[in-house]
C-alpha cells in the first residue's frame, strides 16, 4: 500500500477518537489530537502516513462536513439519565442532520437558571431535546439548556411511551394518564425548522 517513491501510505476512512498510532511512531499532523501519548483522529476523513516524515494526518472524507463546536445548537436523543447528568446523541448540529453520530453531556448545573434538584425532573431516556454546546473538555460534548428555545422539543412517556402533552408545569400522557416533569422548550412539540 505504500508508495515507494511518495512514502506515503493511505489508510482507512477514521471518525473522531479512532486510533492512529502513538508519539513514539509518528508526529500528530492537521486532523488529529494527541492524549496520553496516543494519537487519535479530530475528524471524519482519510487517515495519511507520512512515512519518510514519519507524520499522521487525517484529512476530511467530505468537505462541508459538520461536527459540533462551541456554541453549536444541536439535537439529540437522550440515552441516559442519572441524578447529576443525562446522556445525549447528538444527530443534528445547527440544522444540519449527521451521517455519524457524536455523544455528549448535560450536566444539572446546565439545565436552567433555578436550581434543579435531579435531571430526572429535566428529561428521561428516548426524550428528543434541542441544547446549545458549552465546552469541549476532555473530548466530551458539554450542553446547556438555560436558554427558553432549548429544552426537551419531544417528550415521552416512561410508562406507555404515548408522546407527552404541556399542561400547566407538568407534562401529562393522553393515554395512561401519568404526569412526569421535563424541562422543555418553548417550541415543545412543533416540528424543528
């Protein structure tokens, strides 16, 4: 695979946090980060072994291509809740739907400006919920919601899983009747534009 008169090897198509190789190997180029000596892939793209340079770069699979950033408002399912946060997959960022799809975390501290007890009064598994991306730290997507368009846009029941109904500060299920807490937004239920 690797070009004689080049020195260069193709590789195979990476997705942010695949492994290339370490820093005893190769020297991280454009499209890579480097955590405890370990060299990963930034982006969606083609990874490229330079081997007389003995660099690694990755290089992206198609131009345009979205990926969260600081201040990016994205959608996304809720996988997981526990007391302090609730897991999120991210499928769209700034109205543009994803091939692939990115994990991140809302924090209670996050959800709004009051204080907020449990992010089981904020949001449960399958809940469809718009945020706004505050950090990157450690690789990790961090989210808020403290803003009134953000929120969870389509809530459903944890008993029946029929889609929730607003009423008053409460959300209620039309089909068993049960009554369960969410933060939403002010859009809740309306179809993204």
């Amino acid at each position: 695979m690797a070009s004689k008169s080049s020195g260069h090897k193709k590789g195979h198509l990476v997705s942010p946090g695949d492994r290339l190789g370490v820093i005893e190997e190769f020297t991280p180029d454009v499209g890579t980060y480097v955590k405890n000596g370990v060299i990963y892939s930034e982006i969606i793209g083609k990874s490229l072994f330079d081997l007389a340079q003995k660099r690694v770069s990755v290089h992206p699979k198609l131009r345009g291509i979205k990926v969260p950033k600081i201040g990016s408002t994205v959608i996304g399912q809720v996988s997981s809740v526990q007391t302090q946060n609730a897991n999120v997959r991210i499928f769209n960022v700034d109205k543009k739907d994803l091939s692939g799809i990115f994990t991140a975390v809302l924090h209670v501290s996050d959800v709004q400006m009051r204080f907020v007890d449990s992010m089981f009064d904020v949001c449960k598994p399958g809940d469809i919920l718009r945020a706004r991306v505050i950090s990157e730290k450690n690789r990790t997507y961090h989210l808020t919601t403290k803003d009134k368009d953000l929120g969870v846009i389509y809530a459903f029941c944890s008993n029946c899983g029929y889609m929730l109904e607003p009423r008053r500060y409460m959300m209620h299920c039309a089909r068993c009747g049960r009554t369960e807490k969410r933060k939403t937004a002010f859009d809740y239920g309306k179809r993204p534009t």
